[in-house]
C-alpha cells in the first residue's frame, strides 16, 4: 500500500489534534487502518454479549452504538475525502452524531452484521485512498464554516484517529 504522509497542524481543525497524535508519522496510515480494524474485532469479540450494552452512565452510548458511530463517522469523512479529492468548492455539512446513534437502532443489531458493514466500509476507505492521485492528498476542503476545514490526507488520519480515540475510551470506562 502506499505510504500517504502524516498530516500537518494546519491541514486539520484544531479539535482533530486528539486523533492525530495517536498516530505514528511513518506515513503507513492505510496499514494502520487494516490492522486496528482487526484489533477493534478481535477485542469486541473477546467481550462477554452482555457488555456490548453496557453504558458507562445513563445517556452514554453502548459499545455496539459506538462501532456504529465510527462506521458512520468513517462513511461520512472518506466521503468528504473524495469531495475534497475532486476539488469540491461547496461547504459540506455537518451531521448530528447523537441522532445518527439514536437511529441506527445498533443494540437491535447482530455483532457479526455490524462487523461485516464495518470491514465493508473499511476496506472501501483503503481502497479510496489508495486510489487517490498524489496531488489530490494536500486540498483543502471546507465544512461547516473554517472549523471543519481539512486536507485529504488529513481525513485519512482522522478516520484512524477516530477510531483510535473510541477504542481507547471503549477500554477505559467501559472494560
């Protein structure tokens, strides 16, 4: 796979730095997100059925709400990646990430369903950014106002962060 190089400050929303700076800077970034894909499964896999429900607190998600929220999030973020690949001008808008769990409906949902979406979408993300041409990697696309401004190399270390960033949070306050 191709080595994409790691994001600099200004290519990202400053809200983004909690996902980059677990990531290394050796440019493997589509590795990366093979092989914490197979980490994240073979983790939630070792839990016990019941604790894919557990809410740390009243209101917070269950895990199987989160492994949805970063199948949504990624979705969503290699989408704009291609947009801003392609030299999209339009701002793209947000999404409200708490209505998108309410309605996924993900406890109703069999583990082995959301795992197969959820290497679906992530073998579609590595296949896009591989594709990329070089050149397209350092445009700049525009959110939802400046704050969500971003290059598309960073949306591939956002992706990976992201998902970083709940698996962290998965092993500290529900585990």
């Amino acid at each position: 796979m191709r080595i994409i190089a790691k994001a600099k400050k200004d290519d990202y929303p400053e809200y983004a730095e909690m996902y980059m700076k677990l990531l290394p800077d050796d440019g493997l970034i589509l590795n990366h997100l093979k092989d914490n894909f197979l980490m994240v499964k073979k983790l939630i896999y070792s839990l016990p059925e019941e604790k894919l429900f557990y809410r740390y607190e009243k209101g917070k998600w269950s895990i199987k709400e989160i492994l949805v929220h970063i199948i949504d999030d990624e979705r969503i973020f290699a989408y704009r990646a291609l947009r801003f690949a392609r030299n999209e001008k339009l701002n793209l808008i947000g999404f409200d990430q708490d209505s998108y769990a309410i309605y996924s409906e993900a406890d109703k949902r069999n583990l082995d369903t959301i795992f197969e979406e959820y290497e679906a979408v992530r073998n579609s993300t590595i296949v896009l950014f591989n594709g990329l041409p070089e050149e397209s990697f350092d445009r700049m696309g525009h959110g939802t106002g400046t704050a969500n401004d971003a290059t598309v190399r960073a949306l591939a270390y956002h992706i990976a962060g992201h998902e970083l960033h709940h698996i962290n949070f998965i092993k500290e306050k529900y585990l």
